[in-house]
C-alpha cells in the first residue's frame, strides 16, 4: 500500500483559529444529534475491525478522561496494525480520539452564539496592532539601549572613544526627548534618566543643576532604578543647595535600595570600579559610607574617597578631608583635614567652604580666627548651603566675629531651615518662641521643633516635649512631653535625660518613680549637664531614691554644678557651705559662691548674701558677726543696697525683711507706709510670713489705715498655708471682731523669723 507523508499545517492566526474552533463546535454538536461519524485517518491507517472502547455512561460525561481515551485507542489500534507493512505505525502519529457517544437533546451542553464578522475583525485589527506596537517598542528599546551604550563610553571614554562629556549628555537628552520615549520607558530609559540626573548633579559636560537634578533622580528612582535611589538618599539626608533635607525620607530610600538587592547600584559599581570616573569613585565612597546599596565599610570609602581625590574631584577631596578630621577609616589629622578642606573650598565646593570656616571657628588644624570663619561662613552660605547659612546665623546672633544682629541671624536661620535643615529649625523655633530678632510667636516656635524633632533631632524632640509639658505653642500634653523626652533621651540628651528625670520624680505624665528619677539623673550628670548635677545633689540632700540622704555625695554633685556656671547650684552651694551641711562651714566661701550665682542674675543668691551681710550687721551677735565686720558703715550700705537690689527685682523673701528693716526703723529711717507696701508686694508673690504681717498692720493701723476685713482676709489666707499664729488671729477677729492685743508678739516674730535664710529651691 502507498503512503502520503503527513504534512504540518500552516498555523492559522489567532482570529482564523477562534473562528475555527467555534465552526467546529458547531459541526460537532450537529454530529452529536445524528449517527456518529468514522474519523477521517491517513491512508496509512488501517481501521479496526474491533469494536472501540465503550464510552463511559453518560452520568460521567463531565469526568470523561480525554487522555486514557487516547491511550486506550492508541492501544487498539497499535495491535490491530502491527503485521501492517506500513512505516507508520499508531507509536509516532497522533491518534484521534474517538467520536462521542450519541447524545439526548437535554444532554447537550450550552452553546455559544458565533462570533459576528465584524468583531472579528475589530479583534483582529486591535491584536494586530499591539503585536505591531510590541514589536516596535522592542526596536525602540534596542536602539535606546545602543544610544545608552554609545552615551557611556563618551562619559567614561571606553571603547576607544575619548572622554566627551557633552556628548554623552547630548545622546541622554536625545533618548529621554525621543518619539518613542512617550510609550517606551524600558529599563534604557530609566537609565538614561539617573545618569543624566548624576550628570546634572557634578555639573558633567553641562552647568550643575540640583533642581533638574533632583526631579530626574526622583522620576527614576520611582521607577526602581538603584542609582537614583542611592543618591536621592544621600540628597535627602545630607541636602544640596535648593535640595530640603528630610532625614525620614531618606531612609525610605535607603530601605528601596536595598529591596532592588546586591545589584542595585550596580551601575556605579562598574563606573568607579572598572572605568575610575572621579564622581563615580565619590559616589561610590559615600554608598560604603552609609551603607547603601552595599555593605557599610570605613576602609572601602576611604579607598574610593583617595581616588576620586587623586582625580581632582573637589567633593572627593573635601569627604577625605572629613575623614581625616575624625578620624574615620584614617588615622585622625586635622592639619590633613583643613588642607583638604581648604583644596576643594577653593575650587567653589561649599560644604568645603563651611569646613574651613567651622575650622577657623574652632581653631582645629588651623589657628583660631572667628573673622575668617564668618568670611568662609558667608562665601558658602551665599551658594545656599543650609550648613553654613545656619552656623552665620548663630554668629550674628552671639556676635561671634561680626556685629550681634538677631534680626540677621534670623533670617539666616530661616533660610536653612526651609531648605529642611533640622539644627536651623531648631534654633529658628528657639527664637520664635523666645522673641529673639523677630516677633515673638510661640506656635511658630513649636511648629519648627515638631519640623526638626520629626527628623530626629534630639535637642529640637526635647523642645518639644518642654513646650507640650507646658502648652508654649500647643495645647498642654505632659503625656506628650514626656513621649518625646523620652525620643530624645533615647539619643542620649543630656537635656531630655534630665527633664524625663523630673517628670519621673514628680509624677508629670507619668507615675512617679523616684528610682527611676535618679537613674536617670545620673545618666544625664555624667554627661556633664549641669542642671542634672544639680538635681542629683538634690536628691542626695533629700534622700530621694535613696535609702537615707548622703550629705557628702550631695555636696559632691552640687559643687560639680556649681564649677559648670549654674547659677542655682552656686546659690545652693553657698547655703551648704553657709550652714556646714556635707563640709565645714566657711562664710567666705559662702560669700563666694553667692557673689558667684548674684553676678548671673540670680536674684535669691542676691538675697541670700544680702541677709548674710545684714545679719553679720545686727545687733545681736551671731556666728557671723566676726566675719562680717559689723562696725564697717561701707558693708551695711553693701547690705541695703543688695537687699533693696533683690527686694525689687521681686525676690519676696528681701521685700519682707526690707520691710521690716522699715517698720523696726533700726538699720534706715523708720517708714511705716513704704514697709506695707513692700509686704503686700510680697504677699502678692504668695510670701506666707508677708501675708500675715500684712494682716497684722491692717488689723492694727501700722502705715496704713485700720482695715478688719483685710486683715481678716489676709489672716485666713495665711491660715490657709498652715501659718498658726494667723489662724489665732482670725479667730480672734472672727469672735471679737475687734482688734484685741498681739503686737508684742508679731514684734517677737518678725524679730526672731527671718535671721536665717533657707537656699531657694
């Protein structure tokens, strides 16, 4: 028997295929309701004389096993041909399956209405024009990909060409301005995109651009591309002129970086490491810096830092500059530093600028000269640097080689803290909620700190919190404020470690924990911050959070205080060392450290010394008597003169015993009038001995008229502090309702009640 070889259809498009399909289907539902039909074979074929398999019952239509019917067929029709001569055999054809089984009309299953001509071809056209435009945008990204190619090697000067950096700009303008770049933005185009970004930030054969910059970087870092990430982190957290820092962004870069995986930065990899472009080898240092994109090393930056400075790259030698300078992955040395600084300062980087200024100011690697480190303050300032524009703000607002202008430093402070910068938000909050060379805003003031604190700016989260804790600028929340002291000390500032302290001691926003109090003053203390010092001392004194007070350790921390500036401490170390509490007396040294904390402006260390010289003055010999002087006509005037000094600076303590001084008429003139006044100006400041003098000279006419019901008033608000001799009073008052008698003993008490005075708290 002859045979036919069998051929391959032609494969039908998808549209003709679909069209098929439902002819069939409709063909075969025809067969369905008449006899079976003999499927067509090659000649080649010999039918079977037996039967086929029995299809399964109709119930089990809907399981029917396509597979084992072909198998099973195949299996039938192998053994009935295999004496056939012929070279086909059922082994290596495909075998048709055989036809279904007779069918009721209600077995049929659901047709599909034919698909009308007309949408056919409608669906023809349209697939046929997105395999047109796939194939399209396929050529447009091969020819991107070459253009992107040829940009490259004009950037780095491979493949024979020479370094044109123009040129290869030119080629990344030229793909991203394309025709096509408005439906193909493949994997080329997105490239195109961050290396012209890189361009326009180092100023790469066309003038740097940090706006254009950042939008390129931004529109492919969106776009997954790891370049554009790692620099857009570095932009967001170190800033560029007219780029705004934003710490919390730039670490939602760095975590994008890191998804994109070990090939993310791939691009820079190969561009500093194997072709040695110098703003590459930068870039690259700074990834290794940070760790972004790669893993952080200190030797690795370095290494990439030296060759971007071998090549003259002015932020190359200006990063090496800071590394010598801390001492990070290099031996420190800040001659190296300044040199450094001073090499890429010249060339017009700015952050250098500010390097050098910050040196001059600090005298490091360089003598110190703070006119030079505004002049450079203000060269880098000028070109926006918001480092720099912060620091010339705080030199006009000191006076620090320039004439003090707040007004000035304001508006340097402004300009840097709307670049994002978070030491000038916070200096600028500092002045606005202080009246400090503008208008004095508190609100303002706290929406600067919450700028800053947000980007993790310790002192700026502290702020804060003191601003919540007492509603300046914002509704009071001490839970709030201790929420955000609590941020800050978890930075370890001092500032928060010491007000968390004091929230802890007395219950603000938190339940009172004393241990805890003191836990954290020492934390804060050994950071050298002078108020926590003071408080420690304190607690030492009182015994809080202790067993049992220890005066030694509390004159200890008091004294450490006290050498640091701080005028409480130096007021309260007076007093320790005026009453011998943790060392031996000494009213010299007492008188020092009042004159200390007094020349500070603190009016209760005024006091303080004030009626340590009155009572070296009386009368009545007491301990201090010989030290004093008391014959000395120049130390009773010094006396007075302090006295009326703190009395009406509105210390409440002077203004009673100035008062008495009058009423007595001993050390001045007798003044009866002026010595109420002086008592009710202290009884006004809550002074509880002036509130019951004051009702005593009420009750009886003394510089004043009579007046019962004032007295009355004043005798039960004393009364109310606990004062017993003012309760006695207003009883009396209350029952008699006359006067009745007390003088002599009000003259005992005010004579008796203020020899010794108690350190401010």
């Amino acid at each position: 028997m002859t045979t036919e070889p069998v051929t391959r259809q032609k494969r039908p498009s998808i549209v003709r295929r679909l069209l098929t399909r439902r002819s069939s289907s409709r063909l075969q539902r025809e067969h369905n309701t008449t006899a079976p039909v003999t499927p067509l074979l090659p000649s080649a074929i010999t039918v079977p004389t037996s039967p086929l398999p029995t299809p399964p019952p109709p119930e089990h239509l809907e399981h029917f096993n396509l597979a084992s019917s072909f198998s099973s067929s195949s299996s039938s029709l192998s053994s009935s041909s295999s004496s056939s001569a012929s070279p086909y055999t059922c082994s290596n054809i495909a075998t048709p399956p055989p036809p279904p089984p007779p069918c009721t009309p209600q077995d049929t299953p659901p047709s599909s209405p034919p698909l009308p001509s007309h949408i056919a071809t409608v669906l023809f056209r349209r697939l046929s024009s997105i395999a047109r435009r796939r194939r399209s945008e396929e050529h447009d990204e091969e020819c991107m990909a070459k253009t992107l190619g040829l940009a490259e090697s004009f950037l780095f000067g491979k493949d024979g060409e020479d370094v044109d950096e123009k040129r290869a700009v030119k080629l990344l303008k030229s793909i991203l301005d394309s025709k096509s770049a408005s439906t193909c933005r493949g994997k080329s185009y997105v490239e195109a995109q961050a290396i012209l970004a890189f361009c326009y930030e180092f100023g790469l054969g066309i003038p740097q651009d940090f706006v254009l910059c950042e939008q390129l970087y931004m529109a492919a870092a969106n776009s997954a591309n790891g370049l554009a990430g790692a620099r857009l982190a570095f932009l967001r957290r170190y800033g560029r002129p007219s780029v705004k820092i934003d710490r919390v962004e730039a670490e939602e870069w760095v975590q994008r970086v890191t998804e994109l995986g070990p090939d993310a930065i791939s691009w820079l990899v190969r561009a500093a490491a194997v072709y040695g472009h110098p703003a590459a080898n930068y870039a690259l240092g700074v990834c290794y810096h940070d760790g972004v994109g790669v893993q952080k090393s200190a030797e690795q930056a370095v290494y990439y830092y030296k060759r971007a400075a071998a090549a003259g790259q002015p932020r190359g030698e200006g990063i090496l500059g800071y590394c010598y300078g801390e001492g990070f992955g290099v031996e420190k040395d800040d001659k190296m530093a300044f040199a450094l600084y001073l090499r890429a300062a010249r060339q017009g980087e700015s952050v250098s600028m500010y390097n050098v200024a910050h040196s001059y100011e600090e005298g490091v690697g360089v003598a110190k000269n703070l006119q030079e480190a505004v002049k450079w303050y203000t060269r880098s300032a000028e070109l926006g640097n918001c480092y720099a524009q912060n620091s010339l703000g705080y030199m006009y607002e000191e006076g620090l080689g320039v004439e003090r202008d707040e007004v000035a430093a304001v508006r340097w402070y402004t300009l840097s803290a709307e670049q994002g910068y978070p030491w000038a938000q916070c200096n600028l909050g500092y002045c606005l909620q202080n009246g400090i060379g503008i208008r004095k805003d508190e609100a303002k003031g706290a929406f600067w700190y919450h700028a800053a604190a947000r980007q993790g700016h310790s002192r700026a989260q502290h702020n804060l919190g003191h601003a919540y804790q007492y509603g300046i600028g914002v509704e009071k929340d001490e839970k709030e404020a201790v929420e955000w002291y609590r941020r800050s000390a978890r930075a370890g500032n001092a500032f928060a470690l010491h007000s968390l302290g004091y929230c802890c001691q007395y219950g603000i926003g938190t339940p009172v924990d004393e241990s805890r109090a003191l836990d954290l003053y020492k934390q804060s203390s050994k950071l050298g911050h002078a108020p926590a010092q003071l408080s420690l001392g304190r607690c030492y004194l009182n015994g809080v959070g202790l067993p049992s007070p220890d005066e030694r350790r509390a004159f200890k921390w008091i004294r450490r205080s006290a050498i640091r500036g701080n005028d409480l401490a130096q007021n309260t170390l007076g007093h320790l060392y005026e009453e011998g509490v943790g060392v031996r007396p000494s009213v010299k040294d007492a008188v020092r450290w009042y004159v200390a904390s007094a020349r500070q402006g603190n009016v209760c260390a005024l006091t303080n010394l004030s009626f340590l010289y009155l009572d070296g003055l009386s009368s009545t010999p007491s301990s201090l008597s010989s030290s004093l002087s008391p014959s000395s006509s120049a130390t009773r005037a010094e006396a007075l003169r302090l006295l009326r000094l703190a009395a009406t600076e509105g210390q409440p303590r002077a203004q009673t015993r100035l008062a008495h001084i009058l009423l007595k008429g001993d050390l001045l003139p007798l003044n009866p009038s002026e010595a109420v006044m002086w008592y009710e100006l202290a009884a006004l400041n809550g002074w509880i001995p002036a509130m019951t003098h004051l009702a005593h000279c009420l009750e009886m006419g003394m510089g004043c008229s009579v007046d019962v019901p004032g007295a009355v008033e004043w005798y039960a608000k004393a009364a109310g502090y606990g004062d017993a001799w003012a309760a006695q009073r207003l009883v009396v008052l209350l029952v008699h309702g006359s006067r009745g008698v007390g003088g002599e003993e009000m003259e005992e008490r005010a004579s008796l009640g203020y020899g010794v005075v108690a350190p401010a708290a």
